[in-house]
C-alpha cells in the first residue's frame, strides 16, 4: 500500500506541475503595458496578480483530476467504484453550483472525463515506476497508445469547455480564454509526449 501511496504522490505532482506551466504559458501571452518598463512597483503588483492567477487555475484544472486520482487510490484499496462515482457525482454537482455555473451538460461532461481519468491512474497505480514518465512508459509501452489516451483526453476536456462555453454564452471574453487554454494544452503535450519517448528509446 505505501508503493501505491507513493505513486498516488507522484502523480499528482506531476498534474500540479502540468497545470502551473499551462498557466504560466497563458499567462506570459499577455502584453506588458508601458507601466511595467515606467513603475517599478507595478512588477510586484503583476507578480502577486500573476501568482493568484495562477493558484486558481491550477485549482480548478486540477478539480476533476484530483476527484478521478483520490478514486482510483480508494477502488485499488477495494472501494466500490459506482459508490465512489456517486459521491463524485454530489461533489461535481455542489461545486458548479457554489460557482454559478451548474448546467447538466457540464455536469455530465465532467463526469465522463472522471470515468476517463479513473482508468488511467489504475493503469499507472498498478505498474512499476519511481517517476511519472517511467510509470507512464511502463503503463502504455508505446507512443502510439500513450498518445490515444492524450487524444482522448483532450476530447473530454474540450468537451466540458464546450458546454461551458454554451452554459455562459459565445461571447468573446468567454470563448477566447478557454481556445487559449486549449492551445498552449495541446501544444505542451505533444511536444512532452515526443520528449518522453524520445528519450525511451534513447535510454
């Protein structure tokens, strides 16, 4: 149990670090004004705005991720995974609707990239490894799968900000964050998926 602990640790950090350099990139494609270069206080000012922005990022895209990683550690310790699913279920639901943002198709999206996630951290629970990238190599053996389940992945994300997108409205304040996310996501991917069997079949 303490091996799966461990694993359990791993991957989250390596979520959490995933998340925070998406952010950061969406973050950096935004212009500095001239009172960057004009007033030196306005860095400290940018740089806390920059950090918050940056929690709450990593906080919510972690949300269903953490939800589907904590399941899969309870479901391999033998919980059952429709009653974890359940409570998930309640879960999703009570946080959409604290945000305002509760609409049944999110819901349902959300819980279809749970379902999603759950497999794949059992798959990388019950394989061997001492870091992410050896437990994903372990766990999917060639680029071409690792490479199908990132596919399908993105689907479901871009899934969920579809029904948000349709939930607050097409305006452009809404869409053009969540094209943006979209990008530097797909972006990072493939290039971390090229680096990491790269360096596979180099090793």
């Amino acid at each position: 149990m303490e091996a799966i602990r461990k694993k359990h640790s791993i991957i989250l950090s390596s979520e959490e670090s995933f998340a925070k350099a998406v952010a950061m990139r969406m973050i950096m494609m935004k212009p500095l004004s001239a009172w960057h270069f004009l007033m030196p206080f306005v860095f400290v000012f940018d740089f806390l705005q920059r950090k918050r922005e940056t929690e709450i990022f990593t906080r919510n895209f972690l949300f269903t991720k953490r939800l589907a990683l904590d399941a899969a550690f309870e479901i391999n310790k033998g919980e059952d995974r429709q009653s974890r699913l359940a409570k998930i279920e309640d879960e999703i639901r009570n946080r959409l609707t604290s945000q305002k943002l509760y609409s049944w198709g999110i819901h349902q999206k959300q819980m279809a990239e749970v379902n999603l996630l759950i497999d794949h951290y059992c798959k990388l629970l019950n394989t061997e490894g001492n870091s992410y990238q050896s437990l994903v190599k372990d766990a999917y053996k060639t680029q071409d799968n690792y490479q199908a389940f990132l596919y399908q992945l993105t689907s479901a994300e871009k899934e969920i900000d579809r029904a948000v997108i349709k939930t607050l409205g097409e305006a452009e304040e809404v869409w053009q964050p969540i094209v943006a996310k979209q990008t530097v996501i797909d972006e990072m991917r493939t290039r971390g998926v090229r680096k990491l069997f790269l360096e596979a079949r180099r090793g």
